[in-house]
C-alpha cells in the first residue's frame, strides 16, 4: 500500500481489513437501476431515462441479463421520472443485489430476510419467484424498525408484490415459521405432526414450550384434562401482509422451515466510500469512536452472531442462508462466518456463490476462503460489499 496521507491508526484499519487506500479515494460510484421485469418496453424506459436524467444507462454485463441492471452517473437521479414513479425502474445497489442472488432462488421458495427494510432485496426475490397465479414462493420480511418496515411496506405495495408479508420484530428472537397457505394452496394436513428441527440451534426450541393442557367435558358434567391437545401457539399478527399469505395459520413444524435465508446484517456502513470520506469531515476523533469503540463493536457483533444464528434456526435442513453486510470490517464479515462455522460443525458449511466466477470481486483475506467475497469500489465499481453463503446440513 502506497504512503497514506491519512493517521497511522486509520491506515492500520485500512490494512488489517484488506482495505485499499485507492478504495477510499476512488470517485463516486455509478448509480443502479433494475428495469421491472413486468415492463412491456424496457427499450423505451431506458431511452426516457437517458433523456431526462441525461446520462447513458449501460448495462452491467457481469450480471444475469435476464435481471436487467444497469449504471448511471453517480449525479443521476431517478426519483421524480415518470419510469421510477410508475414503477418500471427500481433504485438497488448491484452489490446488494448479490446477496440475493447468492440464495439460488426458485419459484416455489419460501424466503427469510431478517433485515429487509428498505425493500429492494425483497422486491428482486419476488420477480425471481414470479408472479404467475400458479408460483406458491413466499417472501417474509422482518425489520425492528417500525420507520424502516413501512417504508418497506410502501416499497412492497407500489411494486405490486402478491405474496409478501412484514412482520416488525427483532430478528434475533423472530420465530414465526414459513406459511402452510398461500391462497388456495395448503401444505399437507401431517406437517403439524412435525415437530421442527432443534439440531444445532443456538435459540431455544419449540419443543421447550411446556403444553398447555385443553379441557374437555367429562361424562358427568365435570372437566378433565386432555393430555394429547397441542400446545396452544398465538398467532403473530403481521405488521402487513397481501391478501394470499394474511390467513397463513401460522403452524410451526420442521416441514415449515424456510428453504432459503438472507441476513443482510446490521453494520457499521463502512463499506460506503462515501461514509468513509466524511472522516475528513467529522474528525478522526469521532471516527475511532465508531470504529474502534470496545462496547459498540462488541454489542454490534452480539447482534450480528444472533441475526445469523436465528436466521440459521428457521432454516429448513439442505437450505441455504446468505449472510452480507455493506462493512469492510473482518471482524463483521469473516470473523463471523468463522465463528459460526465453528459453533456449527457438522451442521453448517460454505458453500462457494453461483456464478462467483463471473463476479469482479476484490482478492480474499490472506488465510480466508475464497468463498467469501468481498466486492469493492476499486474492483467491483461498486459500494462495499460482503457476502457468504451457508447451507444446511441434511
């Protein structure tokens, strides 16, 4: 790394993360669009967003074509043209279009994402699952932020989505399984004989829920207890959900597992350039108080484990998690799929992303997996980015 003009502690950050000087003083990133799969005339979208925000829209050739993603100069801006408006264009980072990518959707997925505010991830795993009357995939989204779930909500609705719910809640303790019904279609009636999987799970079981004995009438009159009753379960009520998912019963069964998880994790947001150039702003002071404060880094990671390790719980056994996060740091990324790899032996492995290959990725930590991949301004053209994937073990 060349001679920095910066604090010998923040170079020390940029180097013990695998953090390029060129990264932090690379120019503005392009902006990113994705042209709505619904769109009858995407040539004609393109044309009116070249003219009124006068730049040229190029597509972003190492992305799956059919997902229609493009770049505009980073000075573009899309709120207020009649495309964005109408709802044929989407505002998304292609990094963070990865994360879902990375899952491997199909049409009859049920999906998880635990941090989904602000609908973007949720919107593109959608399209993937289509929206022909006949797909029965789901996506569930969680956020503890009631500001950060409506806006997801309106995000949701503007888009059209049909099979969506949101629930406000805390993804470290969310325990709400995937849906038995969606519209006309139900799971087989036996999935509530199923007890779900508690197999190395780091949250507490179904199972460690005492029964609540139902009473029935005796013959003369009185009450006895009914030892074979199920538990009773209180339904969660949705902060939103779509007419085809809102009378889910809301059954928890190893069978109503989730078949695919994403944990887009809370981070300290390092990996946008322009969040670390306003260290020049905000003084070195205040920038070594959030990055290098023992207590917030130690609860941020608390948090980050038990995002991961729940999301992990609902899972369904050969399914697959994506954890990511828009942070450079080791310590959220690499360090965590370590660690949960670790406490997951013989329960949880890496698996290398779909396509990776054709990804222009930054080069893995020296000692780290390449299956780990770090998305970069200097090497992506892009905002930070990190991104693991995870299957279960069967």
């Amino acid at each position: 790394m060349s001679e920095s003009p910066y604090p010998p502690k923040f170079t020390q950050f940029l180097t013990s993360n695998g953090i390029e000087l060129s990264d932090v003083e690379a120019g503005k990133v392009p902006r990113f669009i994705r042209i709505n799969p619904s769109c009858a005339d995407p040539n004609a979208v393109i044309e009116a967003l070249e003219k009124e925000t006068g730049s040229t829209c190029t597509s972003v050739d190492w992305m799956p074509h059919a997902m229609r993603f493009y770049s505009l100069d980073s000075s573009a801006r899309i709120s207020g043209c009649p495309a964005y408006e109408s709802g044929d264009v989407y505002g998304i980072d292609v990094a963070s279009a990865v994360a879902v990518i990375a899952l491997g959707i199909e049409s009859d997925d049920h999906v998880l994402d635990l941090c989904c505010a602000p609908g973007g991830k949720m919107c593109l795993i959608a399209d993937i699952q289509g929206n022909s009357d006949d797909v029965v995939g789901t996506v569930t989204g969680v956020d503890i932020s009631r500001a950060r779930i409506s806006t997801c909500k309106s995000v949701l609705r503007k888009y059209k989505m049909r099979r969506f719910r949101l629930f406000e809640a805390d993804g470290t303790s969310f325990d709400v399984h995937a849906p038995s019904r969606v519209g006309k279609w139900t799971r087989p009636a036996s999935i509530s004989d199923e007890p779900a999987d508690s197999a190395a799970n780091t949250s507490k079981s179904d199972s460690d829920t005492p029964a609540i004995p139902s009473k029935r009438k005796a013959e003369n009159g009185g009450v006895v207890e009914n030892p074979a009753k199920k538990p009773i379960q209180t339904k969660v009520k949705p902060f939103h959900a779509t007419k085809l998912v809102i009378g889910d019963l809301q059954i928890k069964s190893g069978a109503l597992l989730y078949d695919k998880v994403l944990v887009d994790a809370e981070c300290t947001h390092d990996g946008s350039i322009a969040h670390l150039k306003k260290c020049n702003q905000m003084g070195w002071e205040k920038f070594e108080s959030t990055f290098f404060d023992p207590a917030k880094m130690d609860n941020l990671e608390t948090l980050q484990r038990g995002l991961i390790s729940n999301g992990f719980r609902l899972l369904k056994p050969g399914g697959v998690l994506v954890y990511s996060t828009c942070s450079f740091l080791k310590r959220q990324n690499e360090d965590i799929i370590n660690w949960f790899l670790g406490a997951n032996v013989g329960c949880a492995v890496l698996e290398a992303v779909p396509e990776s290959d054709k990804f222009p990725v930054a080069k893995a930590l020296a000692g780290e997996s390449p299956h780990m991949l770090r998305f970069t301004p200097t090497a992506s053209n892009t905002s930070g980015l990190f991104v693991a994937r995870l299957r279960k073990i069967e």
